[in-house]
C-alpha cells in the first residue's frame, strides 16, 4: 500500500522530492532568563509543526496548487514521522517559491517549493 505523505484540501499531492517536519514550542513572553542565570521557559504550546516541501510539478499542477495553497487556512493531513500514523492540522503557506526546470512544449515542468506552518 503506498502511504501519502501530505493531503491539501483531503487531495493527495505529488509524492514531494524533499520534505522536512520541524517541530518547535511556542512560549510565552514569562520566559527568559532571571538575574541568577536560570532559563525559565513559559511553553503555551508544544511541538507545532513546519512542513517543507520541495517537489517538481507540471504547469497544470502547478496552477493547480497555487490556487489551493492562497486560502486563509489549509487543511493538511501529513504522516507523522514520530507516531507514523496520519495527522491533521490546519495550516497557512509560506515561502513559496517557483523555478522552471525544463521547457516542455509550450508549458515546463517546475522546481516548487514552500512551507506550511501550523496556526
């Protein structure tokens, strides 16, 4: 059975060429360090997650996906790496970023990459 690595909008994209999950906490602004030297950290949230992705897609695709990706708030479904089990999140997109790779006719094929971040 070949596993989905991300769904946008519950449709399975392109299984991507690189993706990175990056987990980090939140804390809120209590945290720092007193007079003596103690780090103090105030977490609001855990582990909220960074998607990177990398992949190569067709100029229909990409349209595609552009499209998909300007909504205000995008579902994702991403396989956990940690629990290896299917999550979901809602997220918005960052860094999203275009190359062409290859002329194809009158169309290309494209280098896409872009982040999505947890709210």
């Amino acid at each position: 059975m070949k596993k989905s690595y991300i769904k946008i909008n519950n449709e399975t994209i392109p299984t991507p060429n690189e993706i990175d999950f990056e987990f980090r906490d939140i804390e809120g602004s209590s945290s720092g360090v007193t007079e003596a030297g103690i780090t103090h950290r105030d977490i609001v949230r855990e582990s909220v997650i960074s998607i990177s992705l990398k992949l190569t897609l067709t100029s229909r695709y990409l349209l595609k996906l552009s499209k998909m990706l300007k909504q205000t708030t995008i579902p994702v479904k991403y396989f956990d790496p940690y629990s290896l089990e299917e999550k979901e999140i809602n997220t918005y997109c960052t860094n999203f970023k275009v190359s062409l790779l290859n002329k194809n006719g009158s169309l290309g094929i494209w280098g896409v990459s872009f982040k999505l971040e947890e709210y």
